[in-house]
C-alpha cells in the first residue's frame, strides 16, 4: 500500500462539493481521507505534493474512448491508452466496443478488465456492445455483459440505424439501470462523406457529412428515450440541430444526457483547406456557427459532457488521402487543454463548470463512483497547472497515434500529476516533497 | 525549329512552384499564365512545332485515374518544349501493390524528375504532394475539386474569341457537383471579371454557390438569352451514388443544348465542351459540330495552356535556385 499523501497549497476545485478555494487534502489507503487535516493529523511518513498555484481536481472521466485491443493493436493498446489517459488527467476512461472480436461476451469484458488491470494506467471501464457482434441487429447479452462489468451498451462508434432495436434495448436496460449510449448519425445520409458539408466542402469538392445525418438521429434518439423511459447519453453532438432538440426535450424534464469533443469547441471545417487527414475527425469539424452554438450549450448544461473524442489509428492508416484515411485522432492528451483554450479563454465557462462537465457529471451519466473528491470515496485526482501554455507536439503523446488537429497549436493549462487510487500514476515532473 | 521567344518579363512577375488551383491565382497570375499560353502557341505555329526551352528535363504523368487527353496534352505540351516524359498509372504500378500515393510520388521524384502531373480521385492529393516533394506539381484534376489548365485552356479559348472578360456572362451547366472543371473556371472568370451563371437542376447544383458569390439557376432557358459563353458539363455518372435527376431523357429535356436552343441564344454564343462530350445528353451533334461550337479549340489550348505552366513553374524553380527568393506559401 502507498504512503500516505498529502496534497497541498493547490487550490482545489471539485463541482460535486461546491468547492473552489485554497485547501489541503489527505489521501490514505487509496481513498480521500480528509479535507484541511491539521498538521497534527496527518499520519507518519506522510508524502507532501506541493500544488502551489495549480488546482487539484477530480480526475477526469471520458464517456467513450477507442481502445482498439484486442484486434487493432497498430492503433492503440489497453496500456497505451490508459497511460495516454493519465497524462491528460483522465483517471476513467469508457471504451467502446470498437474491437476484433467485439466486446460481446463475458470473456471480451474480462479480457480488457484484466488488462487495464495491468497496465496501471487509468481506470478502465467497457462498454459492452449494444448489439451482438455489433452487428446492428440483434440485442447482445445485456444482462450478462453487466454481471461482467460492462458499465454501459453502445456500437460507437457506429450508429444504431436500427429504430425497433434501439427502442427494445432502452426497454430492456431499465432492469439493468446501464445506461445506453448513441453515436447519432443516419448513415444514409452520411455516406461517404468526409468533412462538414457545408461552403467550404462545396468550394473544396469534398464529399459532406450533412448536419441533418445527426439531427435527425438525435431527434430519433431523444423520442425513443421519451417513449421507453430508458437511460440514454447521445454524443458526441455536433449541430446546432442537435443542441436545439436536447435543449427542447431537457426543457421537458426527459433525463436524456449528451455530450461533445474539445475539437468540436475549438475548430471550424476552414481548417481543412489544408486536405491533411488530422482533420478528418467524427463527427465532423462544423462551420463556426455550429461551433459558437456548442460552446454555449456546454455552458447553460443542454451538453452535459465533454468527451474527448479518442478515435485512435495508426500512422501509416493516416498517411493517406482523405478519401483513404479513416476517421482518426488521439484526443486524450489534448482534450483538457483544448476544452480551456475554447471554454476558458474566451471566458464561456469557469473552472468549476469545466471540471463538472469534464468528470463530476461524466462520473454521474455512467453510474461511477469518481469525479469527486469527497472523503472516502477512492482517491483518482489530477493536479492541473492553468497558466502553462505548451505546443502540441505529437510525437511526445504516450497514445501509439500521433494524429492530432492540434498539432503545433499552442494550448493552455496542463496536467502535472494524475492519481488513481492515491498512488501517483503519472507526473510530468517530479517533484514531490520529502516525507515529514 | 522555331525561333524561341522572350519570356523573362512573364517569368519576373511569376513566383510559384506549384500549380495546385486557380482559387489561389490572382488577376495577375492568370493573366501571365494565358499571355505566355499565346506566345506558346503562337511560338509553336499552334502547338505543332517544338521549342526547346525545357530540353533535358523531365516531366512525370502520375495518373491514378483514368484519362486520355488530359495526359496526352501535358505529354505533348512537355515535349513540345523539348522536355523528356515519362508515364506512371495506377494499374500495373506499385500503387496496385498497396503502396502509398506519397510513396509511389517520392520513388519517382527520386528518379529524378523536373515536374509531376499527377491525376487522383481525391481532392487535396496534389496539394499533400507539393507538401512533400521536392519538384514542381501540377494538378491534372484531383476528384471534383479542381482542374486548374482545364480553366486556364477555357479562358484561352474565352479570351481569344472575346478580347477580354469584362462585360462577358458565362454559364456552367450541367454536374457542377462532380465537376473539376466547373470548380476551375469559376474562380478564374471571377477574377478576370466575367459575370458566372452556376445552371443545374437543384441536386447537382448547390444553393450554397449563390453564398459564396455566384449566380445559381436551375432553368437553362430562363438564362440562356443572357449567356455569351455556354460551357456545357458532362454527367458523371461514375461519381454519383444516387442518381440526382430521373432519367437522362428528362435531363436533356431540361438542359441539353440543341438546334432550337440555339435560336434562343445571342448570335455570337460560344459553345464549350471540356469534354469527354456525351452527345445527346448535354450537347446535340449538330451544336456539337456547329459553327458556334469551340471544342476542338479547346483541344489545341489545351497544349498551350500546359506548355505554359511547365514553363513558368519550371522558369521560378530555377530563379529561386539562382536567387534563393522564397515561394509563396501553398495554402
């Protein structure tokens, strides 16, 4: 067991306690263990980490991240991934089911389990297919999936086309209380596109993802969920359609949650202009109205979440056209950052409100006992620096893909330290205190 | 051999290395590139003699589409000018091994080539290229973004009938969705101050042209008495998904330019094809071959056009060598 830690002069910001001043927390035995010990209190040998003048912050929690093992392991590893995490402050991440053979069964969940286990990275969560063989038509072993573990259903990244299939299995999740999560997309409508479609895809001669592919998606989704009482997270969003419909459903009182990615906050379809398939992400980099219209749906809560949007692939799957590359990004590492330098920076949103969407309400939507750090719950916290502004530099990502929008951009606040179960997992400097 | 022409007042005002798309051209680059096309063809006795200005460089067709006259043209154009070529196609190359366009690009750089005139189904790809070869890139038509010489050879042809472009209403008809041609010429006759008809039905003809500056029409008879230039696009079928109109009998009522269109247009209408012409589908034999019709001058502007970017292209890349100025940024 790890020495007992005591993280200091840091401001700390946890939504969940409407906290956000200058404080002291104590770590013991892997759990918060106490809010502004007196020195009197703390135990032997204790560790000190000095946090003077950065905020210490429930770990971060991602809704839905690409691990890619087993199966494609050119892309990501379990190991890669959790560790790619932890040095974004991710302490949890959810992973889809976006593997070979799919995560369908008792044995795929115990699979990634015991890997994760391993790696020491984050924590790891799986969702577990929504449908069989995430084929889109046959409701998968829910019930099954959940006695091994598996937290949520979701085919993400692929959509469920399926209506009748979606609806059953927001019936059927009620008796699992798991929530079901939806990559909205009509894929009909979407076919072969590869950016916004909008002035810049015509201009470009590049085929369009159409905004109305995930408003009419969403529309379905947040019905379906109306109609069945079901536990459904739609996300990541990108339209102002999208945002419309949650904003008229939450209006009504219908306990439907979303979420979206840092690029979608940051970064218009002007950028592809320059044809590189860093770009190519999903959904897609919208027109600044899109953007301008996300930002402000995180800030007034129709957005619950901030995801960030990892879609691992590897180099040589990227070092192609547009029409070749894949939808693909490393996104964990830059995805706090990305989130201050658009919500921060122009003022949208405090730190609080940025911590609640980026880990106390993610934490709440997949029925997990982090994003807080409330004494006795397991102590997974980040040590955030908010003045650092650094430049993305790829080939420094522990993640196995280097494909990045960000790339070269300049982005503000970074993650010094990331524990999980109070052992220090990753510190970009060390620099903790000698014991008392 | 014919006598070779001055050309270093048009290699002055010239400074890129690439010729990626006419959206980033401006009025004056434009006007270079067709003033040196002239005194190409002019030089050539219409592109059928040869002027060593370029002897012992090489030019390569990197082609991973299908065409015919496109590489013959910028074959003939290099030749013309005394340049060596060599051919690569996506069938039988490496690139049917599963190699990478970039890496099948360097290997041929690294062979030691001048320019590469490359051909691809995806837009951008010439741009990635010019990115990472060491040699001047031509884009020869990349999917349905851009054919920068298929809008210079119009605007020759346009230019050479008309004087200039002032004044001049110049409708695109057809599959402006799918087509590289139209993408080119318009921003070419914007900048050189034609007024530009973007005409089509609804599906192949995006209202979101007009956002961006261009008039948009759906009927062709509504503004065919206004139209000094008809530059009549092919459909093609082979990059649409779905059909975007009901049978090409219904299209061709609606847009194909026939003998009693013709009495409906102005007495000097120009007639233009880029080709591959379906005839019967956008364009009847008898306005195809009639005296309004300009495509087979197209044709031979065609050669001129490309001898005239190899020139300048090749003409900066050895005025950089010598003075190490810097080129304009690619994007």
């Amino acid at each position: 067991m790890n020495r007992p830690l005591l993280i200091e002069n840091g401001t700390l910001v946890d939504p969940s306690q409407n906290l956000n001043r200058v404080g002291r927390l104590l770590i013991q035995q892997g759990m918060f263990a106490a809010l502004d010990p007196s020195d009197d209190d703390l135990p032997e040998q204790c560790q000190r980490l000095d946090a003077t003048g950065c905020l210490v912050t429930p770990g971060l929690v991602d809704l839905g991240v690409e691990l890619r093992e087993p199966g494609y392991e050119e892309d990501e590893t379990i190991h890669t991934c959790s560790h790619a995490a932890l040095a974004g402050g991710f302490t949890t991440i959810l992973a889809t089911a976006s593997t070979d053979p799919v995560i369908d069964s008792h044995g795929a969940v115990e699979f990634v389990r015991q890997k994760a286990t391993t790696a020491r990275g984050a924590r790891v969560h799986v969702l577990g297919c929504l449908s069989k063989g995430r084929d889109g038509e046959q409701m998968a072993e829910l019930g099954l999936l959940a006695e091994a573990g598996a937290v949520g259903f979701s085919d993400a990244p692929r959509a469920v086309p399926n209506d009748a299939l979606l609806k059953r299995t927001l019936e059927y999740c009620r008796m699992l209380d798991r929530p079901i999560f939806d990559r909205p997309e009509v894929p009909e409508l979407a076919t072969g596109g590869v950016m916004h479609e909008g002035q810049v895809s015509l201009v470009l001669g590049l085929k369009g993802l159409p905004t109305e592919a995930e408003d009419l998606a969403v529309a379905r989704d947040v019905r379906l969920a109306e109609a069945t009482d079901g536990r459904l997270h739609v996300g990541p969003v990108s339209t102002m359609g999208a945002v419309d419909m949650l904003r008229r459903v939450k209006d009504r009182g219908i306990p439907v949650t979303a979420s979206c990615c840092p690029h979608n906050l940051l970064l218009s379809d002007a950028v592809m202009r320059t044809y590189e398939s860093r770009f190519k992400v999903h959904p897609p980099l919208r027109s600044p109205r899109h953007v301008e219209t996300l930002r402000q749906a995180v800030r007034d809560t129709t957005i619950d979440a901030i995801q960030s949007g990892h879609m691992p692939r590897s180099r040589e799957k990227m070092m192609n056209d547009l029409d070749q590359a894949p939808f693909g990004i490393s996104a964990l590492e830059t995805a706090l950052a990305a989130s201050v330098t658009a919500l921060l920076q122009t003022g949208i949103v405090d730190w609080p409100t940025l911590i609640n969407r980026m880990a106390t309400r993610p934490a709440q939507i997949a029925g997990l006992e982090a994003g807080t750090l409330q004494v006795g719950r397991p102590a997974d916290a980040i040590v955030i620096d908010p003045r650092e502004s650094w430049t993305v530099d790829p080939n420094a990502f522990r993640s196995n893909c280097n494909s990045t929008p960000f790339e070269r951009m300049e982005l503000m606040s970074r993650v010094s330290h990331a524990l999980v179960s109070g052992e220090i997992r990753f510190a970009r400097d060390e620099v903790i205190a000698a014991a008392k | 051999m014919t006598e070779i022409p001055d050309l270093d007042p048009y290699v002055e005002r010239w400074n890129r290395r690439h010729l990626l798309d006419l959206e980033r051209l401006s009025e004056d680059e434009l006007v270079t590139l067709l003033d040196v096309a002239q005194i190409l063809k002019d030089a050539t006795e219409g592109c059928r003699r040869k002027v060593p200005l370029l002897s012992g460089r090489t030019c390569a067709n990197l082609f991973f589409e299908n065409s015919t006259r496109t590489r013959n043209s910028f074959s003939l154009a290099a030749k013309r000018l005394g340049a060596d070529t060599v051919e690569f196609g996506s069938s039988g190359s490496s690139i049917a091994k599963g190699e990478t366009f970039t890496d099948t690009a360097k290997t041929i750089e690294a062979m030691g080539v001048d320019w590469v005139v490359t051909r691809h189904q995806t837009p951008g790809t010439p741009h990635l290229l010019s990115r990472e070869l060491d040699c001047c890139v031509l884009n020869a038509g990349d999917g349905p973004h851009e054919h920068p010489t298929q809008g210079l050879l119009d605007l020759l042809t346009i230019r050479q009938h008309r004087g200039s472009f002032a004044g001049l209403t110049v409708a695109l008809v057809g599959d402006i969705a799918h087509s590289r041609t139209a993408r080119s010429n318009i921003w070419g006759l914007k900048k050189l101050g034609a007024h530009v008809i973007i005409c089509g039905p609804p599906t192949l003809v995006s209202q979101r042209w007009q956002e961006i500056g261009f008039e948009v029409a759906h009927r062709l008879d509504e503004i065919l008495p206004r139209c000094d230039v008809l530059n009549l696009l092919r459909i093609q079928f082979e990059r649409q998904n779905a059909r975007p109109f009901p049978s090409v009998r219904e299209y061709a009522a609606l847009y194909a330019m026939n003998a009693s269109r013709m009495k409906r247009a102005k007495d000097d209408i120009l007639i233009m094809a880029p080709g591959p012409i379906n005839r019967g589908v956008e364009i009847t034999p008898e306005v195809a071959d009639g005296p309004h019709s300009v495509i087979l001058e197209q044709v031979t502007n065609g050669i001129a056009v490309r001898m005239a970017a190899l020139y300048l292209l090749a003409a900066a890349d050895e005025k950089r060598a010598h003075t190490g100025l810097e080129y304009q940024s690619v994007v």
